[in-house]
C-alpha cells in the first residue's frame, strides 16, 4: 500500500471517525472502502451505458458522417438567418 494525505473539514473528520468506530475499521480502511466502492459505481455507470447504447445505428440507413453533415447543416442555416 502506499501513502497519502488528505484533507478534511472537521466535521467530515468526525463523521468519519464514528462511521471506523460503529464498523470497527480503521479510518484508512474506511476511505479506502468508500473509493472502492465509488470506483466500482463508475465503472458500472459507464456499463450501463454502453450496454443500453450498443447497437443503437443498427437499424439506420445512413452513416455517423451524413448524420453529423446534416446537423451541421442545419447549424449553417440558423447562423445565416440570425446574420
């Protein structure tokens, strides 16, 4: 393991205190359970992510550079008639 400092508020200091002592852990193993789980919740965020979008063009005709052309476009023609 390696070392490191942070810094807290009082407050956060003090509720981590009686969090290590109601779970008797040490507050190094406390922090180190909240990144843990903070990572892992990420990383299931971003799964969910892809899963819910894998495949999403699949039914469509065109292609990512004629819908990006096309929205591009569209932008082109707002700007000319706010000119």
């Amino acid at each position: 393991m390696e070392r490191t400092q942070i810094y807290l508020t009082k407050v956060q200091k003090e509720k981590l205190k009686n969090l290590a002592k109601l779970n008797n852990m040490t507050m190094a193993e406390c922090i180190r359970e909240a990144i843990n789980e903070y990572v892992e919740k990420d990383r299931m965020d971003k799964d969910i992510i892809i899963e819910k979008t894998f495949g999403l063009w699949k039914d469509r005709d065109d292609i990512g550079t004629d819908y990006i052309e096309k929205i591009r476009s569209s932008w082109n023609k707002r700007l000319e008639i706010s000119e």
